[in-house]
C-alpha cells in the first residue's frame, strides 16, 4: 500500500511516546490505520517486513498456524543441512547450558526458514504459542509467519530484532525475538540462528549474544567446507585469534583468496568482485611463503600489502596438502635448473619457475623466450590463467603483471 508522510487531516503529527509499546502502538495505528510510514518509531527492517507481509497476509489478525513440513520433506530438509548442523551442534549446546535459568528458546532454521534445531524445553503454560511454534519442521518464513526476526533475517540476510507488537500479526504481538545469520563459503545465508522468549522481555543483550554464537557456528562452517583450502587465521592482536573476533581466509590451491568471514572482510577491505585476487595482493607473501610460515604452530607478525601489521596463521585443512604441492617443491630434475635460471629471472624480472622452465627447454635467451612460454601454456589451456599458473608453477598475479607490461609495451 502507498505510505504517506503527513498527517491525513493536514495537522501537526504527535510523534512522541514515552515507552516502547506506546511507540509501537502509534507506529501500527499510522502505518495499517493512516497508509504512513511511521520512521523513527520503529527500525527500518520491521517497516519494510510490514509492506511485504500487507501484500501476502491480508488478515493481520488472524491466528497464526505453525504447520510442520511433511515427514519426507523434513527428512530432505535435515539431509541437506547436516553440515551445518554439525558445525552448529557444539555451540547450540553451549547457548542452550547458558540460558537454562530462563525460557528463552534457541532456534535454528536453514535458508528458508524451516526450524532444523530448536531447543527441547518443558511444557510450560506461559508458552502457549512457542509449544506450536518450537518444533522440528515448523516454517517460520515471513511468508509464512509474517513479521518475525527469523523470518527478516532469511529475507536480507541482516540480523535484526523483534519486540512484541512489531509483529505483523496480533497473534504474536507477545513474542521476542532476536536473529543472526549464518554464511557459507559462497557467500550464500547457510541458515538463521534465533533466540526467542514468550510473555516477557529479554533480560539480557540478545542480539549480541546470538551475533556471537552465529559468528561462531559461520567460521566452524567455513573452516568444514575449506578441506582443500589452506586456511588463514589473522587480527591485529594475537590474543584475538581462536575467538569468534578472528579474522579467516581460504586460499585455493591456484594462489587466489576464495573467501573471506566477516572479520576477515572488515579487517582487509574485502576482495575485489571483478576478478579473482591473488593472495599476494592482499597479504604481501605468495603462496609459497604462506605455505612454509604454516609449517610452524606459533602466529607470526606479517605486514599485509596495505601496510597493516597483523598476526597470522596458516594451516592446511587436508593433512596431504590436496594440491598444494606445486607452490612449494618441484621434481629434482628441475631443481638444478630452477638455480641455474634464479639470476636471470632476477635480471628479466620473472619468476624462477618460469625461467626454468625455460632454460629447460633449451629455449635459448630467457629474456626473449619467457613471453613464449606463457603465451602457449595459456594457449593449452584455453586462456585460463588460473590453469597455466598452475602449470608454470607460479601465482597468478605474476601472470597477470607480466600480461599488463606486455600490453603496455604494445600499446606504445
């Protein structure tokens, strides 16, 4: 429906309320009653949760049904979500030892808002509607649900809370609510963590408590679907590392940063969307430096390509170090030859990798044959610079420098 700013009757607009509720009450009257968008009443999540529940609910006063899924769709549902629950269960069980003393529910659903995990709590009559709605299968979609912090979350992907009348139906008008989500490795909502109570107000901050939790679970996510990454873990104190404020990255075996956690992208400024970025560009060392600093258990200082000094540590996830090889060894054969290039590589500007593979070819000059070389292994390879780095032994931002100069050369 179209919101208005103004008052209808052209008057001046009584917008102050002493308490919470009374906020909420005048922001509902003016919103369902006037057709005006109460800013400043309540948050602007719940606001634009309201517009979209008014064109899927049309009776906000209608009771609410809390419908499980079928038995086979949530057998489907917990098959797909094993994972995350898996990376959930320590935390989950600590949340849970932590709210014992209160009737507070933690809740879990996947990405469209099917509870996956929810806490097994006695009956109690001061419940009524967390008995329907604090079950396995149960979806708490907006779309189904109306106007929740679960369901906001699942719809933007941003953590939010919910007091009482902020609901979009009446039924729930004495519920609580507060949510978080949780990523995956793509960047894609993994689930919804939850924290919800019935006929009282939190007594404590819930929407820092479960940010903390839901950023627990997402970095035990991460680390769980990076087997083949080798992972960074670095802040800018030591003392932060191994806590939900450590900053994470997965490295993929071509030298390219494959993802960032939400410390990580803070901390660096994030990775750039247009392309690929090397690993080089972002922490100041190749992969090769990375790979030996990971032999060692202790952090280490490190100055990232911005300047910022940090703390880091690098772990491969695969104990065989899955195709990791080639940053940091070649076969014996070509390693007289790598020695033989390193000074000329030095003159060229080129990496010994490539310089040997030169040399070993009997290519003559490396400074005139080293442009061959790549030139036909990114031929081989179709273009893909991803593949003949790989192939070369190199990191791509090598390749990518060395492709830059020559199109300047040309270009002159």
């Amino acid at each position: 429906m179209p919101l208005s700013t103004r008052n209808p009757a052209g008057g001046p607009r009584q917008l102050f309320a002493k308490t919470s509720a009374e906020r909420v009450a005048l922001a509902r009257q003016q919103f369902f009653e006037e057709g005006v968008r109460p800013s400043g009443l309540i948050g602007e999540a719940v606001i634009q949760s309201w517009m979209r529940c008014t064109r899927t609910h049309s009776d906000r006063r209608r009771v609410v049904a809390f419908d499980a899924v079928t038995p086979s769709r949530l057998h489907a549902t917990l098959g797909r979500n094993r994972e995350l629950l898996e990376a959930a269960r320590q935390e989950l069980a600590g949340m849970e030892s932590s709210l014992a003393g209160t009737d507070c529910r933690v809740l879990l659903t996947d990405a469209q808002g099917v509870i996956v995990h929810v806490t097994q709590h006695p009956s109690n009559a001061q419940q009524p509607i967390l008995q329907k709605t604090a079950r396995l299968g149960v979806n708490i979609a907006e779309s189904v649900v109306g106007t929740t912090a679960p369901g906001i979350v699942a719809t933007t992907g941003q953590a939010c809370t919910v007091h009482g009348a902020e609901h979009y139906f009446e039924y729930l008008r004495e519920m609580q609510c507060a949510a978080a989500p949780i990523r995956d490795v793509h960047g894609r909502l993994a689930g919804v963590l939850d924290l919800t109570v019935e006929s009282r107000r939190f007594g404590f901050d819930a929407a820092s408590m479960v940010a903390l939790y839901a950023t627990t679970i997402e970095n035990r996510l991460l680390l769980a679907q990076s087997q083949d990454r080798l992972v960074l873990r670095f802040q800018a104190s030591p003392t932060l590392l191994g806590t939900p404020l450590e900053a994470l990255a997965g490295i993929a075996p071509d030298g390219t940063v494959a993802w960032l956690n939400a410390a990580g992208s803070r901390l660096i400024g994030g990775v750039p969307e247009a392309e690929p970025c090397d690993v080089e560009m972002l922490f100041g060392l190749d992969l090769a430096g990375l790979l030996r600093m990971g032999r060692g258990e202790a952090a280490q200082p490190v100055r990232l390509a911005s300047g910022l000094g940090v703390w880091l540590q690098a772990r491969l996830q695969a104990r065989d170090g899955v195709d990791f090889g080639h940053a940091v060894s070649m076969a014996p054969a070509m390693q007289s030859v790598v020695s033989e290039a390193s000074a000329e590589a030095v003159e060229a500007e080129l990496p010994p990798a490539v310089a040997a593979a030169s040399l070993a070819e009997g290519d003559g000059t490396l400074r005139g044959h080293s442009r061959k070389l790549i030139e036909e292994t990114l031929a081989t390879n179709d273009g893909n610079i991803s593949h003949a780095a790989r192939q070369l032994r190199v990191s791509r931002g090598t390749l990518y420098r060395h492709l830059k100069s020559w199109r300047a050369n040309e270009a002159e």
